[in-house]
C-alpha cells in the first residue's frame, strides 16, 4: 500500500454500522462507544433522542425516529488516532430499504445481540445483506449480567445464523447474578465485573489466568465451568485468521454487558484493530459509451463519492435536504468543485458537515470512509455519484421492487404542482417509489412496509400542503426493465402499454398484478430482463 498521507489518512479510517434486533441494545452500546472514545462527556444523549417505545402509534414512532435519524445517524469518534464513523441502522422492519442503503456505506458491521434472546428477526434480515456483500461482522453478546442463555449455545446459535464459525474473542465467566466477568482470551487475563454505569472500563479489576487459585477461590464453580466451557469453545471453533474475517468467513465474539460499560472497550479495540479501513468500490466508467467496471481505490488522489442517504429537512419550511455522502477516495476541503454525475450539475451545497461529536460541524477535511452531509435544495437524488470531474458511477445501492402498491387521489385539484413536487422530493429521498404509468391516469406509490404510505401521506400534507387519498390497487409487484436492443425494448412496451412506468430516476418498470404475470410476459419476450432489484447504475 502507498505511503502517501492521503494513503495514511484512509488507513485509520473504520466505517461500521451497528445492526441488532430492537431492545438489543444498540443505542446503550452507541453510546458507550462514544463515551469511551471521547466523543461524548456524558451518557444519556444518545438515550435522549431514543424513540420512546411506547409511541401511541406505530406511525408516530416512525416520525420520532426520522427526527432522531438527523441527529444520529451518523456518528464519528476520534480513538487511538483512528476516525471510527458509526453508521446507525433504522430499526422499524417498514424501513429496511433504508438500512440495506446504509449498509452499502460501511466496511464493516456490528451485530449486537441480547444474549437471552439471541439471533432475533430483524437480526437475521440485516445479516442477510451483509453476507450477500461479504461484509465482516463483529459479534457483540449483550446483557449477560441477566440469567441468559450458555454461552456455547449462543455461538451455536450464531454460527448457524451467519453460516460462519465463530471464534471468541472474550469468553464470559458466569452470568446474571453470578456473572463473575470476563476472560480476555488474547491477553490471558479475567476484567472483574462490577455493575453500575458509572465505572470507566480502566477501573475495573483484572486478574491474570496464570493466578488459577485467586480464580477459582473467588469465582468458585463459576470459574471451573467457565474454564470447561471455554476450553470445548476453543475445541469447536477454527484458529483465529484476520483474513477469513475481512473476508466476511469468521466473526469475532464479544460478551458484555453496555449497560453496565463492561466489554465495551474491547469492542472499540476490535473495530481499530480488526475491523477493516475503507475498501476500494466498485463503480462503471463510460469509456466509448460502454459502461466499463473500474475498481476506486479508496487512495487515489480524485474525490469520490456516493450518496446512500437523503434526509429532508424536519423543518417543513425550509426545503432543503442533507445528502449523506460516503467518500470512496479522495480527500474534500471546503469550497472545493464537485459534480453531480448523472446530470452533469456542479453540486452547490448551502453547507457541509460532518458529524464528529454528534453535532453537525462544518468539515475542514474528509477522506475515504468519512460520511460528509451536503445541504441543498434539490438536484442531488440517492445514489447519485459525486465527483470532482471523473464521469464515473457507483454501482450496488439497492432499490427493492415494492410489493404493496397504492393509488394517489388528491382531494384538491388545485395542488397537483405541489403533489408532484412533493412526490418527486421524496421519492428521490428514497422514502417510497413513486411510479408514473405511461399511459397516464393516476401517479402509483410503491413501498417494501406498509407504514412508508402513512409517512408520505403526512408529509405531502404537512410540507407541501398536498392533502391526499390513497387507494387500493391491482398492482403487486414491478420489474425494472432492460433490453438488449432498442427494438425489443420497444416491441414489450408496445405489448403491454398500460403495464408500463417509470420511477423517480425515469427508469423503466413492468407494473404486474401476480407473480404468473411475470412469467408470462417472460415466456412471450425471453430476451427481456426482469429485475427485482435495481441497481443505481
Ligand atoms: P436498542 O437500541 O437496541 O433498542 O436497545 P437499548 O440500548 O435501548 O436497550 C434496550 C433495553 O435494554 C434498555 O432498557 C437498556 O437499558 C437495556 N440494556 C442494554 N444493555 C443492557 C445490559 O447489558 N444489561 C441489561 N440488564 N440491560 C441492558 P429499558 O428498560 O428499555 O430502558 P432504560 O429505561 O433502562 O433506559
């Protein structure tokens, strides 16, 4: 690898989201992670900003968590000289598409789970995403100061729900009332757990496993089943290999307790020492007019960038939306000239900031990995390549086919400009596909959760002033599509004009009405392709 400082700056970079099952713990540890790193002084902002799980509505809680989500979705700590960006991941299962979106922002993830509940269902969905990219995962047992499950059925459990071996990293000694703490299987050495959340992780006791007698005098059958336990862990699982982790083929286990600030250090030396620093991506190149595949190495000197996320402003009277950027290469610094690629714009950002202490500050300087929010009025979609000249694209951020479709009837004619506004803005927000049928009538909406229709609702009421209705439809499905002339392109339109839409970004879809539709309309044009995912590209 190069020594140049670009090279330097990208190497002590960590980017990581963190991904659990709601209660799992996610925020408690968020926060400790900030607390220990220095980037917070204080526990409970992080807390503060939680949702309350006890909404009266599930809707409500949705818009809670949008306001949170500006906040704190993006979280940059300073530790040990690394620059650790913490991406947080919408919790509601309605909002996955969101979640999958960032998880094409990180080189790494964190699983979190409760160790009395362990791999639990929105888990399971997330992992799924990261091992279709083969992003590395770093396991985090949670709460094992409550009477949990054996550890050795949790890693069984984990094991078989990643399908990767895992290999522990700690190893617990007890648990619930009888946790004893900790034994750090690298340095051979036992951290004495003491609850409260007080205690700062260099306060707590440690005691080397060579002190066998001091061990089993104060842990006493703890520790011998513990040292049981440990050694059939050691048996069953592979050697520790750096390798096979980045390459997304073991997972490294963590145990603790975040609320109580117990294994949460070693976390924080995890993702510095394990976790890996910014990896090239992929993107196509238009040499000749054929897209070409070029790999962007997260050093080379040309800024690029990819925006995975686009918040508008809580503020209804202000129009202008943050997009999150994750810098692929490059370095930025202020005032710097970047283009958008698909329209070929200058981006002219009212401001630019990064997220270093959970307050939005205006960046000096960002390089690959970082997350920077750029503050505009338009003009910038999700998945859109930025760049300070290169005409290249990032490719990989996935847009779902919807399965719930829904009529959009406006009760006042006379706001159809602020309708279409307002669902342009958020349908290029990424909030929900909004679909327009090329034989006219009526604008579609599409959505992965059913709750994404009562959002677009309220916000197209309240920050556009378009109030509408929403109607059932026949629709259940769509297909983005692609042909490999213009002609068969041209004769499957002709074939089926009522079917056909285009979406935000004008690509085309095929509207069906049952899975059969598809294979039909397969059968009868077999060098068409029907995508259930669409690749900004
Ligand atoms: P989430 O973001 O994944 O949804 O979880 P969050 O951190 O909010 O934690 C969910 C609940 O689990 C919280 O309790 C939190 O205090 C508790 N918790 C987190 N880590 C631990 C742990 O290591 N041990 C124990 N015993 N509990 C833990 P709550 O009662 O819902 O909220 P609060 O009133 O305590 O804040």
């Amino acid at each position: 690898m190069s020594s140049s400082p670009l090279a330097a700056e990208t190497r002590r970079r960590r980017t990581f989201a963190i991904i659990s099952h709601p209660d799992a713990g996610k925020t408690t540890l968020t926060e400790k992670l900030l607390l220990f790193s220095g980037a917070i002084q204080i526990a409970g902002s992080v807390k503060a900003r939680k949702a309350s799980r006890h909404a009266t509505s599930d809707w409500m809680e949705i818009e809670k968590q949008r306001g949170i989500s500006v906040a704190s979705s993006v979280m940059q700590m300073l530790y040990r000289d690394h620059v650790i960006n913490l991406l947080d991941t919408p919790g509601h299962k309605d909002f996955s598409e969101d979640t999958y979106r960032v998880l094409t922002a990180v080189d790494s993830a964190l699983m979190v789970i409760d160790a009395a509940n362990g791999v639990e269902a929105q888990t399971r969905r997330l992992i799924e995403v990261c091992r279709q990219r083969n992003t590395p995962i770093i396991t985090f047992v949670n709460k094992m100061d409550r009477e949990v499950r054996e550890p050795l059925d949790i890693l069984d459990e984990v094991e078989r729900e990643l399908g990767m071996p895992c290999v522990p990293m700690t190893w617990p000694v007890g648990k619930g009332k009888s946790f004893g703490g900790i034994v750090n299987l690298r340095t051979q050495a036992m951290t004495v757990f003491e609850s409260g959340s007080e205690r700062r992780p260099q306060d707590f006791e440690t005691l080397p496993l060579s002190d066998a007698g001091t061990l089993r005098r104060r842990f006493e059958g703890e520790w011998d089943a513990a040292a049981e336990s440990m050694e059939l862990a050691a048996g069953a699982s592979p050697e520790w290999d750096h390798q096979a982790f980045l390459d997304a083929k073991q997972t490294p286990v963590f145990f603790g307790s975040g609320v109580n600030n117990f294994g949460v250090m070693e976390v924080l030396d995890a993702l510095v020492d394990l976790a890996p620093a910014p990896q090239p991506r992929k993107s196509s190149l238009i040499v000749n007019r054929q897209p070409q595949e070029k790999i962007i190495q997260p050093d080379e000197p040309a800024f690029s960038g990819v925006v995975f996320k686009v918040q508008a402003n809580m503020d209804a009277n202000h129009r202008d939306r943050i997009a999150f950027v994750r810098m692929a290469s490059g370095k930025y610094t202020p005032g710097m000239k970047l283009k958008v690629q698909r329209t070929g714009k200058e981006l002219r950002p009212t401001s630019v900031v990064t997220f270093l202490s959970q307050r939005r500050e205006a960046v000096d300087e960002a390089y690959a990995g970082d997350i920077i929010g750029f503050t505009t009025h338009g003009g910038v979609q999700l998945g859109d390549t930025i760049t300070d000249g290169a005409s290249l694209q990032f490719t990989g951020l996935p847009f779902f086919a919807p399965e719930l479709f829904m009529t959009v009837l406006l009760k006042n004619p006379l706001r159809t400009k602020q309708l279409q506004q307002g669902l342009a803005q958020l349908g290029e927000e990424g909030a929900i596909q909004v679909f327009r049928p090329q034989a006219g009538g009526a604008m579609l909406l599409g959505a992965v959760g059913q709750l994404q229709f009562e959002v677009v609702q309220h916000r197209l009421k309240a920050e556009y002033d378009a109030d509408i209705r929403l109607e059932g439809c026949q629709y259940t499905g769509a297909r983005w599509i692609t042909a490999d002339t213009p002609a068969e392109l041209r004769a499957f339109t002709d074939a089926y004009p009522q079917r056909m839409a285009l979406d935000a970004a004008d690509a085309l879809a095929y509207l069906c009405t049952s899975p059969y539709d598809v294979r039909l309309a397969q059968e009868r044009f077999p060098r068409i392709h029907f995508h259930p995912l669409r690749e900004h590209a």
